[in-house]
C-alpha cells in the first residue's frame, strides 16, 4: 500500500460476497513492514491495519514511531483510504504542534526561530488539508522560483536556499544563514551527461568541478 509517503507491505485474508450487482468484500490486512515518509523525516511503522468493511474502500490505521531525547514521537494516519487524517501524538503527552516541531527540527517550540514557527504551521494545516500547499510551496510559485526551503544545520542555524534555472541548461542557486554565512552555487548542463558546477561562499572558498553522468 502506497499513498501520502506511505509504503507498506501487509497481509491477510479477503472475502467477496454478494452478487455481481452488489459486491461485499471484507476481511482484515496487517502490517508485515513498512516506513513512512512524511515532512522530510522517515519513521518506521510500528502498527498497521487495512480493514475492508463491506466496501473497496477499506479502513486504515498506521501508526509510526520517532525518539526524541526522552520523548516518543508518533504519527498516525487513520481512517477511510479515500480521506485519511494525520494526527501526531506523544508520550508523555504533548500538543501536536510541539510534537511537530520535534519530528521536524528535533528541538521544542521554545527553540525554533519564527520563520520556522511560520513553517510550522503551514505543515500542520498542510497536513490537516486546510491549505494545497505549505508556506514555502506558496511563495515559491508567487515569485517563480524552481526551489525554495528552509532547513537548520548541524549547529543550529537557520538556512534559506533559493534557486532558480536562469537560461534552459543553467541553475543558480544562493543560501543564506542566520550566521550571515552565504553561498551561491551554480551548475550549467553541457550535455545530458556533463554538469559543470561552480560553487563560492562568502569565506572566500571557492569550487569549480566536471561531472559525468550516465544512466545504464
């Protein structure tokens, strides 16, 4: 079973009744293994059901599991395959945007900057179906650009990456920290085989490379 980062594999038994007018299937799958991918993290799944209930559209219940200092994280997906909900859970308890907050940076909302409070938030309605598409999704096609993200680097720090493809065959890129540390990377296709990638930041380090490629 495949859908909304979801990749899992069960078993069980299926049975069909009725009549060729009305088919009744029913019958109970359970997880063998599985992984969910969800808000750039992957959690292994830890329980898993698909229950066909006298229709095609069986009823799902997923639940993943992530470690957090003293803290289990959970994910679980559950209900109708057709319009399942996300919730998150904790224990001990916690609210759901806390919990969010520690899938996604590994730190507590008391640490996490406002951008990515804002980012947060857009996750959680995001996932919730409020909103098509995150905070970053949305203003990434209001200003054209071909990627837009937010991530936190090993020390801590805030990083915005932007970029774009400024003729058909190159790409610039340019990340900016909250430690005022930038780069611009840029890479221009020759070929379908050959990249040249250029990279400068702003210690002075500069990068210059040829890749080959070739897919068999």
């Amino acid at each position: 079973m495949r859908g909304r980062g979801l990749d899992a594999e069960l078993g069980g038994r299926l049975r069909v009744g009725g009549t060729t007018n009305d088919v009744v299937p029913s019958g109970m799958f359970e997880l063998i293994r599985g992984r969910l991918d969800i808000l750039g993290k992957r959690l292994t799944l830890t329980e898993g059901r698909a229950d066909l209930r006298g229709a095609f559209d069986p009823y799902l219940r997923f639940v993943a599991e992530s470690d957090a200092d003293d803290v289990t994280l959970r994910v679980i997906l559950e209900g109708l395959a057709s319009e399942p909900d996300i919730l998150f859970t904790s224990t001990p308890d916690l609210p759901q945007e806390e919990v969010v907050a520690r899938l996604i940076f590994g730190r507590s909302l008391d640490h996490i900057s406002p951008f990515q409070a804002a980012q947060l938030a857009a996750a959680v309605a995001t996932l919730a179906g409020r909103i098509d598409d995150g905070l970053l999704g949305g203003l990434r096609k209001s200003v054209g650009l071909s990627n837009l993200d937010v991530t936190t680097s090993d020390e801590g720090a805030t990083q915005l990456s932007a970029g774009a493809y400024i003729s058909e065959n190159i790409y610039s890129e340019i990340s900016a920290d909250s430690e005022g540390k930038q780069q611009i990377d840029l890479n221009i296709d020759l070929s379908r085989n050959v990249t040249v990638k250029g990279r400068l930041n702003s210690e002075g380090n500069t990068g210059v490379g040829i890749y080959f490629e070739k897919d068999y």
